[in-house]
C-alpha cells in the first residue's frame, strides 16, 4: 500500500480551505443527501456486490469480525468493452490480512497486481516460525466497499491501522491512519466508515465528518456496515458481543436507530437485497421487505454449514454451501439443493468447495470465487470463475494466472477500474 500522493496532497489543501465555505454543515454532522452529488458510477449506491465478511480465525468459515455485511447490488449494463465504456474496465478487487490486495479485470480468469505488507508472515500456520495470529493485527482487513471514487478498503482490528483507496486496483493512497473500523461501506455518494460514531466522506476520503452514534445496548463492537438501495438508500451498522445487533440509518448516517422488530438471532452478518427483499444471514436467515424495519426468521432455510454465502444475481438469491447451491426467487421459499459443476480440467477439493468468496459482477454477467474455506490458505488457495453460477472452471495458478501463496482473503467486492493495466 502507497502513502498519500502528492496529487491527491494539494487536492486535500485546496479542499480544507473550500470546505470551511461549502461544507461547514457538513462539518457540523448535516451530511444529508441534499447537499450531496450523486457521483456518475454504477451504482452511485453499491457497497458491497457482497462483501463481505470476516473468518474464523484457522477455518475460513464466516463468523463475525470486523468487515462489511455485503448489501449493494451493483446495477446492470451493458458491456461495451475496454475504455469505451464511460465507467471503464470491469473488474473485481480482492483484499485480505496483512494488508493484502490484488485484482481482476477479466472476470477472474487472471488476477494480478499481489501486494503485501509482508510475504514471510504466515496466519495461523504453526509449523512456520512466522506464525501470526492474524485476525488482530495493524494489517488485519477489516471492510472493502466499490464507490465513485474506487475501492476503499480499512485495515486494523485492535492495533490501529489504515483506511486506502485505489482506483486502478493496483496503487492504494492511504485516506486516515491510525484507525479502526468496523468495515466501510458506500452509497448515495458517500463512504461510511462504521464504528460507535460513524465517519462520512463525499470526497473520496480527501475529508471526513463525524456524523450519527451507534448505540448498541450492550458492549457490542461495531464490525459490519452495508447500505441497501431501497427507498432513498438505507445504511446499516452491526455489531456482536454476548449478542448480535443491528442498526438502521435513512439519513445518510446522520443518525441510527433499532429496527421496529429484529428477532434475537439476526444482527452481525452478511446482507444482500434486491428491489424489495433484504436477506440477512446471521445467526439464523433473516428477511426483510419493509425496507429493513421489521425482520422475520425464514422457517425452512437452506441446510447450509458455516461457511456458506449469500448472492443476489439474475433475479435469484443463491446460497452456496461450498459444493452446492441453493436458489430463491423471494429469499422465503427455496429449491431443491443443486450441486457446483466444473468444466472439463479443473478439479475442486469436496471438503471445502468453491467456497468462502463469491462476487456476481452484472455487467460482465459472471461470477468470482476463491476458495479458502477449511483453513486452506496460501499454497492451497483456488480459484474459479463461471457465467451462469452453477459450473465454475478452476484458475490455473501454477501457469502465474494468480497468486500461488495468497494472505488469508477477507473481502471480495466488483467495479470498475479505468483500464486493465
């Protein structure tokens, strides 16, 4: 990761002075959508294609943690190609533990662009004399969101650490240091870093506004953060400790509030949505169709282990369980179990699957997974890809298609970059 750059240094002294005349209720915590410009991106409103999540700590299985809760769909197109489409080159952008990143933009048939905070760090691995644990550290991620600006990704879960941003997927400037966040999401033009008091940016990070407290009733931390576009686009905080909660904001974060009817087992978790349906995977499968207000347990779930992940693509929620899928065209009545295939050459290890990361990007119409469920980090990293969801051809790692030894990966967001360098 790259300190700030000078560019975007003369930027923040120019902008310091012009917001004490533009932007002085902003300052004051008035963030609010009228005085904010809906930046021209997909999306103006995605958090999170589905983000994601934190991992337990030699697992890989989804459990709480600093991170995002995964919410914004991002909208459709249709794809141009190259840099005659206006929002640029589609790509995904993967970031993991010890300040780990790297990128796609050919629909995760290659990824490139590995970069880390250290390369003989190894997570978990107590046979390596570099044996980190590496859920609470300065480079431990903690949330990606795809905004107007780029990706924006915060590290640091206990020890402090950094908030960074990157537009081409490849250079990262540092936006605040010295932080700890729980997960970043993005919508109606603003980046909302999650904690007790949330921070609110329009400007790509160039500045920031305390705005809206979260108050948890118990000493919950604040870990995940997504915003749904329902309505005028709603974001939410969630935090766990003895219990998981959730929170609701409708004024861009300016404040937040309990939801009108939460059951004790929905909170902290992972959420995607669609025009009407929010689904919530906490404890139990929550849902929503009130725009977040009232949520209701789904009685008859999917059987699905730990690690299993929600997606919302082509008009159907899907919720894999590593070798498997289930779909939903209401998130309330699912169908029958059907399992991951693959294409002729690429193998998948059963006890673990495709599992742990998927992202849908609409545009290219295709999906991305990496697979690191079961503890199976570094060496053991795979990694797929698929047009329809349900076939997936494996990466060829060894022919330098992607990182052979990756960081144990956290987040998993698509966008856009300006070209694939």
């Amino acid at each position: 990761m790259k300190n700030l750059s000078i560019k975007n240094l003369i930027t923040y002294i120019f902008f310091s002075v012009v917001t004490v005349f533009m932007f002085s209720g902003c300052l004051g915590g008035d963030l609010t959508a009228a005085n904010i410009e809906s930046p021209q991106k997909p999306n103006d409103n995605s958090e999170n294609s589905s983000g994601d999540e934190s991992i337990n700590d030699q697992t890989g299985d989804t459990n709480t943690g600093g991170g995002n809760m995964s919410g914004g769909n991002m909208s459709g197109g249709n794809m141009s190609g190259g840099n005659n489409n206006p929002l640029g080159v589609p790509a995904f952008v993967a970031t993991g533990h010890m300040q780990s990143s790297m990128y796609s933009c050919d629909g995760g048939v290659t990824w490139k662009g590995y970069q880390t905070e250290s390369t003989s760090v190894r997570c978990w691995d107590e046979s390596s004399p570099n044996n980190v644990e590496c859920n609470h550290t300065s480079f431990s991620a903690s949330g990606l969101a795809y905004g107007a600006d780029g990706f924006m990704a915060t590290f640091g879960w206990g020890p402090l650490g950094d908030v960074v941003i990157t537009a081409n997927g490849n250079d990262w400037d540092i936006v605040k240091t010295n932080v700890m966040k729980g997960g970043v999401s993005y919508g109606n033009g603003i980046y909302l870093l999650n904690n007790r008091t949330v921070e609110l940016s329009d400007n790509g990070g160039l500045t920031w506004a305390r705005a809206g407290k979260v108050n948890f009733s118990s000493a919950s931390t604040a870990r995940k953060t997504a915003f749904v576009n329902q309505g005028q686009g709603i974001f939410f905080s969630s935090g766990s400790a003895s219990i998981t909660e959730l929170q609701v904001s409708r004024d861009n974060g300016q404040t937040f509030n309990v939801p009108s009817s939460l059951p004790s087992s929905c909170g902290d978790g992972e959420m995607v949505y669609n025009d009407s349906t929010i689904l919530l995977k906490s404890n139990s499968l929550c849902r929503s169709t009130d725009q977040g207000d009232t949520w209701q347990v789904v009685s008859n779930p999917p059987s699905v282990g730990q690690g299993a992940k929600l997606v919302y693509a082509n008009g159907l929620f899907r919720y894999y369980n590593r070798t498997s899928v289930y779909t939903s065209v209401d998130g309330l009545t699912w169908g029958n179990q059907q399992p991951i295939t693959l294409t002729a050459g690429s193998t998948m290890d059963s006890s673990r699957g495709i599992g742990g990361h998927i992202e849908y990007h609409p545009e290219l119409d295709s999906y991305v997974a990496i697979s690191q469920a079961g503890g199976h980090f570094y060496e053991s990293t795979e990694y797929y890809h698929s047009k329809n969801g349900f076939e997936w051809t494996q990466v060829n790692k060894v022919q330098g298609n992607a990182p052979l030894s990756p960081h144990p990966v956290r987040h998993l967001k698509a966008g856009y970059i300006p070209n694939c360098q």
